[in-house]
C-alpha cells in the first residue's frame, strides 16, 4: 500500500487507522503549497485533486471516509460484521464527514485565514462546531466509544475533534468528550499516526503537541514502512 498524505486531520485519520491495523505501506508527502495535488499524475489517483489518497496494489482509493471503510472491510477490524453494529459505526462516520469535519473546517477558514474577520461567519461555524460537540459528549455518558467497540468511527471524529482550539471552539465542560479525547489519544496506534507525516513547526497547540510526540512515535514505527 502507499498513501498520499499531507498534515491534516483526514490525512491523519488514515494513517492512524493503517497504525491501528498495522498494516505495512510508504509514504508519500504531497507538496499542498506547490500544488502537487493538482499534478495529472496525482490526479489518476485522486479525480478531485485533494490528499489523502490510498493506493492498494494499484487499485487507487480516495475520500478519507471511503478509505477507512475500504480498510476496515478489507481486514475485518475496526467495524462490526453484522449489520446493526456496522451502521452504527457508519452513522458516526457520516457525523464526522458531513459534520464534525465541514463546520471545523469553516471555522478554521474564517478565524484564521480569511482576509476579512466577518464575526457572523466566525460565530455561526464556532458555534455550529460546538453544537456537534456537545452532541458526541452527550452520547459518550453511557458509553467508552462511539459505536460500541473502538473503531474508524472514533478514529474519524478524533482526528478532527483534537484540533478544536485551532479552530477557536471550547471543549469546557464537556467530560465525557474530553474523557474520550484522553483515552484515544494513549493509543499508542494513534501517536504513531499523527505524526505521519510529522506536522510543519507552527503556532497551533495540536501542532506542536504532535510535533513533541514525534521523536516518542519513531521509536513505535513499523520496521516495514518508508517514505518515498
């Protein structure tokens, strides 16, 4: 397997999933600020021109989403055979898709990056994002993981959700999100995969946090995987 990646929260959902099933793959870092992506090369991976991307001998997969399921069906791991247990494990996934991820990512874009600060569009994602919060937490106080055991389910909305004070929204008092956010992060599967590839140096906290668990997560990689 090889995977295209860049350092971001649906890149480092693969790559953590690939740790949680020690699968062996390389690596291939896409140059985002030069355009890599757009390349007609990648673009036979991945028709929409964004990372990550999977190329499973020759067969190429793209959307993190589709990825993750594609992963989790080819191993028997990280989802449930019967029909209920694997809906609910896809319900939770769509949540992050079409939820956790899009409302985190506006967010980032108007409180960090846009040129103008348009306070409405700032509140109106922050807030959006906080609601999906709050949703998750409720759910987690009668139960460890999203969808009964461990899964590309929690993987999924942990990627994103450990990112919250980039995107300026508050997890206070939410506990049982917080809990969650704990335990996953002591996986030692999930230290290796965050930092594949290792973060640019910046001011974001979960960046840097990441950035400190690098020289720890070297010590755990997989003898098998490169970057090429």
């Amino acid at each position: 397997m090889t995977l295209y990646t860049a350092a971001t929260p649906n890149c480092y959902k693969v790559s953590v999933t690939l740790e949680e099933l020690g699968l062996a793959y390389a690596v291939v870092k896409v140059d985002l600020a030069h355009g890599q992506q757009k390349t007609p090369d990648y673009l036979r991976i991945n028709p929409n021109g964004r990372v990550p991307a999977l190329v499973d001998d020759g067969f190429p997969i793209f959307e993190s989403g589709a990825i993750l399921v594609y992963l989790a069906e080819k191993t028997g791991l990280l989802m449930p055979s019967d029909v209920k247990g694997r809906s609910q494990v896809m319900q939770w996934l769509m949540f992050q898709m079409g939820g956790i991820g899009p409302m985190m990512a506006q967010a980032n874009v108007f409180y960090r990056y846009f040129p103008e600060k348009i306070p409405a569009a700032i509140a109106r994602y922050q807030g959006e994002g906080r609601r999906l919060f709050e949703v998750i937490d409720s759910h987690l106080a009668s139960r460890e993981f999203l969808a009964g055991d461990y899964s590309i389910a929690d993987i999924a909305n942990w990627c994103w959700i450990r990112t919250a004070k980039w995107s300026g929204i508050e997890t206070d008092g939410l506990v049982n999100l917080q809990r969650w956010l704990a335990t996953v992060a002591e996986r030692p599967a999930v230290q290796r995969g965050i930092v594949i590839p290792e973060p640019p140096k910046s001011k974001d906290p979960d960046a840097e946090e990441a950035a400190r668990l690098a020289e720890k997560a070297r010590g755990m990689l997989e003898p098998g995987r490169r970057e090429a």
